[in-house]
C-alpha cells in the first residue's frame, strides 16, 4: 500500500509509539486486502467496549494509549446504563471496570456515547466514507443511506479514529458493492418480520450482496431490522431493495445475468424493467418467515430497542401500550443523546414501568443473564439472546411483545 510522506513518518514512530501501533494496524488490513492507499473517512464508530467481552486485557490495552480521535467518533453499547446500572442488575465491581474503560476511551477523544445507531446522531451522507464496527450500523450506513464501510474489527476502527484514515478497499470502492444475489419475497411484509426475513436469508447469503424483490415498501425501521438480521445471521454488510435502497442505480448491467426480457417473463418476478439482476437466487419462504416472526411465548423479560430504538419506535411502543402499566420486566434500549432530546416519550415509557436504558443493550449486558426466557421484536436479538445471553429467545412483533408485557390489560 502507497503510504504518503506522513503517513510514513507516522509508520516509522515519528508521532510516538501509539500512533506508529494504529498505523501498523491500518497497514497490515491494507496489506491482506489489497488496498493501494488510505482514505480520509468522516467518522468513527468503535467495537469492543462491553466489559463483558473485554476484560482485564482489553481495558489495560486501551488504558495505555495516548492520541486524540482525529474525526467524530462514538462507541457501541457498554455492559450497562453508566447511570442505571444499579436498577438494571448491575453489580458495582463490574461497574467500576466498565466505567475506567469508558474513560479510557474517553481520553482518547472518543465520545462515551455508546450506541449501535450512530445514524440517529450524526446521518452520514450518501458516499461518505466511514470506519463503523457494529455489524448493524455498517449495514444501515451502507445499505440505507448509500455511505461507505467495512465492517471493522474494534482496533481496526479505534486505529482509523486515532488517524482520521481507513485502507481503501472492499466496500469503499464502488465494484466490490454490485449485489451478488437476488431474494424474491412473493408477500408483503412489516414490521419484526422483516426482521425474520434478515434472520431466514442471512444464513442463505452468508457474506455475499442480497438485493431484494419485495412486495411491500419498508421504512427505514424495517430496513434496520432487516441489515440487523442479515449481518447476524449471516455476515451482510451491504444489502439493496428494488425501487428503495439509493444505490440500485450502480447495478452495471454487464455484470448482471439475467436480462429484462427474462425477468418479465416470469410474472411473479415483478421488477422495474430497467434493473439487472443477478442470477444466482433465493426464493423466501414466506409462510415460514411469517410463522417464525409471531412466536408465542411466557417471558420474563420483554426486550425492545435492538437495534438501539429510533425516536419513530419509541413513539409506537408509547402508542401501543396506551398508558397500561408492563406486568412483566420490559426494557426499551435507545442511545442516551437520542432519548434526553425526547424527554416527553421517556417519561411516558416509564409512566408505564417501562425500563428505558441508556448506552447498553440486552445482549451486551451481564444484567440481562439472570433472565430465562426472552421476547424481542429483532431478528438480530433472537440470532444472539441463546448464545450470549443463555437465555431462550421467541421473536414477536413489537405489538404482540406490548401485548404480552401488559398481559392483556
Ligand atoms: Fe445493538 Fe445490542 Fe442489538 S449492540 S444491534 S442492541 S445486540
């Protein structure tokens, strides 16, 4: 990789020893995926921040480091609420360690702002160039809002901070982001099933470029289940939706196999007529989807907000439970800069009993162990709830999890 007189300099320690380490990161990456250069990116997002997964290694690692995050940069969920982590479960020894590691972050010019939907605060623009870690935010920032990233290890993202660079490669250029292949849904969809369709399909792309035929159009809530899943379920980090995602428009024919007069042929495979697909496909089986997004469960916790709830989500579940009280332990996890803009919803959440947490989630935090048997309205949720958390996980929408919090108030 073609590293510029600075960048060199910065390589050979001329900027001290914990620039010269994220440097030797960046090459390394470069290296293996062939990237010919480094690029500016315009923000940061940073993996690897629950005590939970770190321990004692991770946090003396980041503890030692010195440098300030040379672009915006924020972190994903922590082991616990920073404020709430007594009311959550939390035990204050763990407690401690997850706050000196917040701080250590902190002190590298990090934002403590730990979230998996950066999005809601700060929107990248269509072809930014980003270094995100959460595997659902680099598929919203790639997929939804036509930005540009790989889905980064947590030193990988944390050394492209300190540097304000990322290698150019994968997908940060344009050819590595044609999808490879196309997913037909015959039945309109909504709300957690499009999360059962991420978990169904994301096991068939694994870590290949779906772009799907849909009969219904998903809000942007929709698509955020829909990534969230794929990339649990299989390892998505981009994905397109016909007439919907930005970035149908680079599909460069040449590439594609199957050609106009093929497609409408074939009546149920209604697309534009401008598109070329790929012919590799997966044909969704839609009553399997629908049966494994309306599960019906007797849970002990009620977990929303996975991916971190939107402002649009919050409003709904505020809707939906119509001032009843939660008769079961029911979390809604949001970002914490999201939820102090909207102070109204948050105390009607918890006018409720609603648990509304701040800067962590239900599968990232030690808290969430104690339950046994978990209803989420996210496919990601249930993909991770079994092995994470060691609890049994029943995927519902978020109506039919209100439902089941109020017991039929
Ligand atoms: Fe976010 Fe936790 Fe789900 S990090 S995507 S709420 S598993």
């Amino acid at each position: 990789m073609h590293l510029s007189k600075e960048e060199e300099s910065i390589y050979n320690g001329a900027q001290g020893p914990t620039l010269q380490k994220m440097m030797e990161i960046l090459v390394a990456l470069g290296d293996i995926y062939e990237a010919k250069q480094l690029i500016p990116i315009r923000s940061a997002q940073i993996a690897g921040v629950s005590y939970k997964t770190m321990g004692d290694a991770g946090l003396e690692w980041i503890a030692d480091l010195q440098g300030t995050a040379k672009v915006p940069a924020v972190l994903n969920p922590a082991g616990m609420d920073r404020e709430a982590f007594a009311d959550m479960g939390v035990d204050a020894a763990f407690a401690r360690k997850q706050e000196q590691l917040l701080r250590a972050y902190e002190r590298l010019g990090i934002k403590p702002e730990c979230t998996c939907t950066p999005y809601y605060l700060e929107r990248p623009r269509f072809g930014d160039h980003l270094a995100w870690s959460e595997s659902s935010a680099v598929c919203y920032a790639n997929s939804v809002l036509g930005a540009r990233t790989n889905r980064e290890g947590g030193p990988s993202a944390l050394a492209a901070a300190l540097l304000g660079k990322t290698p150019d490669y994968g997908l940060h250029i344009t050819e590595n982001r044609y999808p490879t292949v196309t997913v037909k849904v015959k039945e309109p969809l909504r709300g957690a099933e499009y999360g059962a369709l991420g978990f169904a399909a994301g096991a068939q792309v694994g870590d290949g470029i779906p772009i799907f035929s849909l009969k219904s159009r998903p809000s942007e809530d929709e698509l955020k289940h829909l990534g969230a899943a794929l990339a649990a379920a299989g390892a998505v980090a981009l994905f397109h939706v016909l007439d919907v995602t930005p970035e149908q428009y680079i599909l460069p024919p040449e590439r594609m196999e199957i050609g106009r007069q093929e497609l409408e042929s074939e009546d149920d495979w209604q697309v534009p007529t401008r598109f070329f697909l790929p012919r590799d496909r997966i044909e969704v089986d839609v009553d399997a989807v629908k049966s494994l997004a309306h599960q019906r469960a007797e849970p002990d916790l009620i977990a929303l907000g996975c991916p971190h709830a939107s402002k649009e989500e919050l409003d709904e579940i505020v809707r939906l439970l119509r001032g009843r009280r939660v008769r079961v332990e029911t979390w809604v996890c949001t970002g914490r800069s999201l939820g102090q803009r909207h102070p109204d919803v948050i105390a009607a959440l918890r006018r409720s009993g609603v648990k509304v947490l701040y800067d962590t989630c239900m599968v990232v935090s030690p808290a969430a162990g104690r339950f046994k048997r978990m209803m989420v309205d996210s496919g990601k949720a249930l993909k991770y709830v079994p092995s994470m958390c060691g609890a049994d996980a029943a995927l519902a929408t978020t109506e039919e999890c209100i439902e089941a919090a109020c017991r039929g108030d």
